[in-house]
C-alpha cells in the first residue's frame, strides 16, 4: 500500500484543501475457524480484526484521492478481573490509532487547509493535540458533551 499512500498524498499537497477523513472497519473471519492472530469483534462471538483507514477527499468536488494511511490491529482482551482504573492506566489502548493515524501522516505544506475527520471515536483529547502538533485541523462528531467556552451571565 505504500506506494498508493505516496501517490495519494502528492495528489492531496496539490489542492487548496483537503479532507482526511477516518474510520474504522470490522473485518470479520469468524467462519475462518483455522485462522490465527485474530481477536474479538462485536459480540463476544466474532473473530477478526479492524482496520483503520483514512480518505484523502477534496471537500468542493467530492473527489475521493485515495487511501491516505491505513492500519490493521486485533483488540486485546481484556483480563479477567481487571477494573476501570487498571484499564485506564494501560499504555497502550485501541483508541490510540487515531492519533498514530495523524502522527504517521505528519504535517502538509503551510499554504494547505488539511482537516482531520472523524466519528465519536476520534473524540479524544490526544486526538485533537496531535492534530495541532501537526499543524492540522480537526472536525469531529463528539462522544461527550463539553462546553467549550465558559458560561457568560448576561450584563444588566
């Protein structure tokens, strides 16, 4: 795929704006019963792996430019017994892809609009810092309410 990335984001580096838009696929093999290295996917009966892709996408024709980056992963399971703290305390969680998504595509040239695009997946702080420290945007379709900007009282 590395070739189709390259080609694509010479593609993308010559438009004025530039949408990446990513999301993650199930990728079922549960009735590949031989099959190894896979792990669960939705219920707890299926057996795969996911696949997190980003589109290069010129938002005023809707062109798509192709696969920007893509990353296969297998989820761990979580162990027996252990409780929402330890979970948090991990170093590696599955939700940190989003992140390597943007860390691993880098920055763009300063005169492009580069705009990362993401689900209530995405709606992550390190998300939203490693969209900065690569001097990107971000739009998001956010998980949990936040207020962004402090409450106001009406002047009388």
């Amino acid at each position: 795929m590395q070739p189709h990335f390259h080609h694509t984001r010479e593609r993308g580096e010559k438009q004025a704006v530039a949408l990446l838009v990513q999301d993650t696929t199930d990728l079922d093999f549960t009735h590949r019963q031989k099959m190894e290295g896979l792990g669960q996917i939705g219920n707890q009966k299926g057996r795969g792996l996911f696949l997190q892709t980003v589109l290069a996408v010129v938002p005023h024709t809707r062109e798509v430019l192709g696969c920007a980056m893509q990353e296969p992963f297998v989820r761990t399971p979580i162990p027996e017994g252990e409780t929402r703290s330890q979970r948090h305390q991990r170093k590696e969680r599955e939700t940190d892809v989003w992140m390597r998504m943007v860390s691993r595509l880098g920055p763009f040239p300063a005169e492009m609009i580069v705009v990362h695009v993401g689900d209530r997946g995405a709606d992550l702080f390190p998300f939203f810092l490693e969209c900065q420290a690569n001097h990107t945007a971000f739009l998001v379709r956010v998980f949990e309410n936040r207020r962004v900007e402090p409450e106001v009282e009406p002047q009388q």
